[in-house]
C-alpha cells in the first residue's frame, strides 16, 4: 500500500544511521493519524532513537485516500536489518 510504496526513503533514515553505528539493527513503531482528508495530522516514532524522527518525518508527508469515518489512529511495525551479504 502506500506505507510501503516509501520503503526506499525508511531505508534512507537507517542507511544514514548505520554509517554511524555499524551495528544498528532493530525495530520501530510508527504512531500516526490520518486525518479524513488523507492527510496525516500527527506521527511518532518509537523504538530505534537514531531514526526514529527520520522516519515519522517520512510518514508525516504520505497522502492517503479521504475517508468518511474521520480521523484514523495507525500502529505501524517497520524492522530494520543489515544487509549481510558481501
């Protein structure tokens, strides 16, 4: 969906992140509201401080479909790995 059709600019927030910690691994959940016009009103992120900022940011510019139901809260899991190939 259109969480994933970003996954280049999350990766983005970790590649930036693993030049500083090689070691960086680990999961994130992303808190956002999708207001009924499809725009997101609020996004937090939790779980990884390096990127966390990072990746709400990348959250926070989405447009989602309009909605009739109002405003929508979304628990979102994102895990990051290191790529292990040579």
């Amino acid at each position: 969906g259109r969480i994933r059709a970003h996954n280049a600019k999350y990766r983005a927030c970790y590649e930036a992140a693993l030049k500083k910690d090689p070691e960086l691994e680990g999961k994130v959940v992303v808190k956002f509201v999708i207001e009924k016009d499809g725009k997101v009103s609020s996004a937090k992120a939790e779980g990884m401080p390096a990127i966390d900022d990072c990746i709400a940011r990348a959250i926070g510019k989405i447009r989602f479909p309009s909605n009739t139901r109002g405003s929508i809260t979304v628990n979102y899991p994102f895990a990051f790995t290191r790529d292990r190939r040579r």
